[in-house]
C-alpha cells in the first residue's frame, strides 16, 4: 500500500457510501481480507436498530477483525447522529491503547454523507483523524432498472435543465448527493447487467462525477484494499467542491422513509419464506428486507438479503448456545408502509 499521499500525522478514515442493497458490506469483507496486515476499525450505520451488516461482519471470521474492532451506530443514521453517536465512537477508536491504522465507515443506505464529512471537522477529532476517501458503491443493475436514477441515459443532465421538470425524488436525490460527495465511485454489480446496459449506466454516472473522480466496476464489491485506502482526499478540507440538494439546510432528517423489524418463529421453509418475502416488496414497493432466520432443524443461522425484487440467502455460521433461535427481519421503505399488511404477507401460514 503507498505511502504517497499526505495525512499531515493524522489517522486516515475511509467512508463508504451507496444506496441501500448496493453492495457495502460484501465490499468491506473484501477490503478485510486484502488488508495485509493493516489493523482496521469499522463503524457500522444502519437506518434501524436491527444491526444486520455489523453482526454479519463480527461474523466474518477473517483473520485481524475482531468483534471489538467492530463498532455498530444502529437505530438512526449517522449524519443525524453527529453529536450523539459518531464522534464519541470515533474519540473512543482514537483513544485506544493501540488504536488502528485506518478507520472505515460504512453509512447507512438512506444517509447524506456530506454532514458526516463536516463532522470531521469537530474541535473533537478535527486535529486527529482524516477523511482519505469517499467510496460511493452503486447498484448497478438498480440504476440500470430505474429503480435509483430515473433515467440511466448520459443526456439526462439536458433534460434536467428544463425548468418545467419535477423535482427530483428522494432517492434520486439522495443518490446524486452520495455520487457528488465520491472520490472514488465502484459500479457493482456487473454480472447482471449485459455490455449495452453496462455502457449506459457508466456513460450516465461518468456524466454527474466531478472530472477527478474515478469510476471502477466490480462483481461483489471485490476492489481490493490498495484501491481503496490511500487516497489522500482530505475530504473535509473539500467540502465546496461537493455540492449536496441539503446545502444551507438547517438539519436533515429521513421523514420520506421508514424502517420497522419483522418477528418470527422457526420458519419451516425458507423456500417459501423467500416466495413470501419477494410477494411482499411487489406488492408493497418495499425498497429492503434483510436481517436472519431461524431455519426448524438447522443449526445454522439463515442469513436473508433483498433489495428490491433481488433476494439471496446463506447459511453464515452456527447460532450460539445463549443466542435465542429467532428470525428478525427489517424492512426499508418510502414513507407510508402498510406495516400491518406486509408484516401479515411476510409471516403467512407456515412460519412457527
């Protein structure tokens, strides 16, 4: 890994972005395995108190990450929890016998990372720590559905310029803030899109990325740790060159979407559980469910992860002795779910 670029003595952060289901977690298992040696520290924000990513991740059994290394922000979203949850988690990194070589922050899907980018700027940590980069992970085949990006055509800036025009969702919004804050954008996902569509969405990002910034593709998130760590940005030195929809916004806050957990006994069959789940976010236009399953006469943990009509499922590792033998379950939508209906679709007449 080089030592080129310049942290002035400060401990370089890397903050990975991206919207929900794009691929972040797979990413940072990745960068684990191809750290060489380089003791990482994680801060893992999840929009919801079921912390799925941080717990998939204590899972990991990589050599060098320890549950102690692993510190989950769940139940809210990090750049609305500056004060509260994220500076006093990055003092306690910095403040460690041994603290690590490099922190990673994973946000949550539904997060603006600019303010997380100020906040480095807090007397607290300002003199201390750096941000060397921000990493935007982007769903490919999501932008290529139209599921983010309204229209994955390099024109769109064009259209866009027509006063007459719609404002823009609060997705797409969020999306474009995540794509102008980047130093390094990663297009995942590729495997499922053909060449034609591949070329589309890489003309479309290519098209809102400042000139500097570099756009790599990827297959589950597989970008190694000296591509990533290193970059030298000093985002938070930076910050006019990243322009946000929230600029000159008192506060943000996420009153256009919502998160609640699903409970539920043993399931008997997953299979059906999955047909159950993929029901659900067609009929409901759910944007995320993932979380864990307790599978009838399995000793292993069944994880489960959905982004829109794509869901895939694993077993990850045995439950533990003290651990109940429960499925839990967060679902991510726009505001306004029928948390009754798709809670009664979810569970159907089979779950114990």
């Amino acid at each position: 890994m080089t030592d080129t670029p310049k942290t002035n003595g400060k401990l370089p952060a890397t903050v990975i972005t991206g919207f929900l289901g794009a691929g972040k977690t797979s990413m940072i298992r990745h960068l684990l395995k191809t750290a060489n040696g380089k003791r990482l520290a994680l801060i893992i924000n999840e929009f919801g108190d079921l912390g799925v990513d941080g717990e998939i991740l204590k899972s990991c059994g990589i050599e060098g990450c320890a549950e102690d290394d692993v510190v989950e922000l769940a139940n809210g979203c990090i750049c609305c929890t500056v004060a509260d949850d994220f500076v006093p988690a990055m003092e306690a990194l910095l403040n460690r016998d041994r603290p690590p070589d490099h922190i990673v922050i994973e946000t949550s899907g539904l997060a603006l990372p600019k303010p997380l980018i100020k906040a480095f700027n807090w007397p607290e940590i300002r003199t201390r720590v750096t941000v060397d980069g921000v990493v935007a992970v982007i769903d490919g085949e999501a932008v290529a559905a139209g599921r983010i990006a309204a229209d994955p055509d390099p024109n769109e800036a064009e259209r866009r310029a027509d006063g007459a025009l719609d404002h823009d969702s609060p997705i797409e919004e969020l999306f474009e803030d995540q794509l102008a804050c980047a130093d390094l954008v990663v297009l995942n996902k590729t495997d499922l899109l053909d060449e034609a569509a591949l070329s589309a969405v890489s003309g479309a990002l290519s098209a809102k990325l400042r000139p500097e910034v570099k756009l790599l593709r990827a297959t589950h998130g597989t970008i190694d740790a000296d591509v990533l760590l290193g970059l030298g940005a000093a985002a938070e030195g930076d910050l006019d060159a990243r322009p946000s929809h929230h600029d000159g916004a008192e506060d943000h806050d996420h009153d256009d979407f919502e998160s609640f957990n699903v409970a539920l006994g043993e399931v008997a069959d997953p299979l059906a559980l999955m047909a159950r789940l993929k029901a659900a976010v067609a009929a409901h236009d759910v944007l995320r469910i993932k979380g864990f399953v307790a599978v009838a006469g399995k000793d292993m943990r069944l994880v489960v992860q959905g982004v829109g009509p794509r869901f895939s499922h694993y077993y990850d590792r045995d439950w533990g002795a003290a651990e109940p033998r429960a499925s839990r379950l967060v679902v991510i939508g726009e505001r306004g779910l029928d948390r009754a209906a798709i809670t009664a679709a979810i569970a159907g007449p089979t779950s114990g």
